[in-house]
C-alpha cells in the first residue's frame, strides 16, 4: 500500500497533495502570501480604474499561485486577479486551494467580488482559509450556501424532454 493510499483510507477527505492534518490558519504564513499577492499586483493592468489588485494563495502541495487584475478597454471584460490565480492553479499542476488573500491599490486586504468567490470555491471548498479586513475566515462565511460541485453531482429527478 502506498503512502497516499494509505491515507484515503484513513481519510475520507483525503486528495492527492493535501496538507496533513488540519491545515489551520496559525500554520499558514500569511505574511509570505501577502507578499506574494503585493508582488503580482505590480504586474496588474488597470489603466481604466486605476485599481491594480493582486491575489495569491497557497496550494495543497506548498505552491503559492498568483494573478493581477486585468483590464480591457471593452470594461466589462475585464478580468479580477482570481481569474489569473485560477488559471495559474490548473497551467501549475493543479490541486486544492488552502489559503488565500488578495491585496488592491494600498497593499491592504480587499474581499474577493461575488464572481470570484465562486471561482474561489470550486479550487478551495469550503475549508479554504481567506483572510479578510476582520481576520482569516473559512469560505462558508465568504460565501455562504454556496452552490458547487456537489450540486451538479447529485441526482436532480427525471430528465426534461
Ligand atoms: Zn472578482
């Protein structure tokens, strides 16, 4: 039996590349993801709103990803910093988001927009640390019956014709 095999057997949590154990928010260097998130948002394109935003967090396996916001003259299709760190997870290798912050023009925490925090929940779930102006909270608080995989998993009745 394998290391990982082991471990889906004990837990029925378990996915490859979690962090042992209860991941809490004391074992969580938040500084580093600050810096991190205060980094990429440098690299932001805000020309329109003049609001260069950056995001980080922390992987199950011990990668940190990142994204900027970025803008478009055509407004509506700009794209939020998360949108980047989604897609910098899955180009990286994938896996589960532990922890996340997000930064804006001040360097200081920003809450994800209602859009993101969805995004946010399909890599982290519902124990996804975020920190927020008032702490670190899990998602369930950043959004609250929230619809998700699950949902699409379970049956739904009949199909329409
Ligand atoms: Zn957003």
């Amino acid at each position: 039996m394998t290391e990982q095999s082991q471990a889906a057997a004990a837990d029925p949590d378990f996915y490859p590349g979690r962090v042992a154990g209860d991941a809490g928010p004391e074992q969580i260097d938040w500084t580093a993801l600050r810096a991190a998130a205060r980094l990429i948002k440098e690299k932001a394109y805000a020309p329109y709103s003049g609001f260069p935003v950056g995001a980080a967090a922390l992987v199950d396996d011990g990668r940190i990803v990142t994204g900027c916001n970025v803008e478009n003259a055509s407004y509506g299709v700009g794209l939020c910093a998360e949108c980047g760190l989604v897609s910098s997870l899955n180009a990286t290798g994938g896996g589960r988001l532990v922890a996340f912050t997000c930064v804006g023009p001040d360097g200081e925490s920003l809450m994800p927009c209602g859009r993101c925090r969805q995004l946010l929940y399909e890599f982290g779930g519902p124990e996804l640390l975020v920190e927020t102006s008032h702490g670190i909270v899990p998602m369930t608080q950043v959004l609250p019956d929230a619809f998700g995989p699950s949902d699409l998993s379970r049956a739904t009745g009949p199909t329409h014709t």
